[in-house]
C-alpha cells in the first residue's frame, strides 16, 4: 500500500528536520488508512481504493509485496520510531 510507505517517508522527514508538520502528516495518513482501508470484517486492508474513497473489490486482497512486506514494514518501522 502507497500509503505505508508514505508514512515511513513523513517520519524520516520528521526525523532529519524536526518538522512537525511531517509528524502530523503522518498521523492524517494513518487516520485515512483506519478510516479507508482497513478492512474490519475480513482482515488485511483492502488493496484498492478508487479517488472516491470506495473500495474496489476485484483483484486479491493479499499479495507477496503488499501483506508482508509494505503493511508489515511499515507497523514495525513507526511503531520502533515513534515508542
């Protein structure tokens, strides 16, 4: 998910300047993920989500990169970085 890389970004930004402004950027990122596509019911987070906000259900919901890789990497990396 783009949106777990973003994250990770905002907080290298935050942590190099001490910009605030990236942190809170982070922290809206996060919001929209919670709100968005995080899907609930099934598990995982919904793998694609159109310019409306509206998920698109075709396609799988868990792929090598995704799952493992950017969802995982990314819990681990702000969690480390920010506790």
């Amino acid at each position: 998910m783009v949106q777990a890389e973003e994250m990770i970004g905002l907080i290298n930004a935050w942590q190099i300047t001490g910009n605030q402004q990236y942190l809170k950027k982070m922290v809206d990122i996060w919001y929209y993920i919670t709100k968005f596509i995080i899907n609930v019911k099934y598990g995982e987070c919904n793998a694609i989500i159109n310019k409306f906000n509206q998920v698109i259900t075709t396609g799988d919901r868990v792929g090598f990169w995704k799952g493992p890789y950017h969802n995982t990497r990314a819990c681990i990396e702000v969690i480390n970085r920010l506790v």
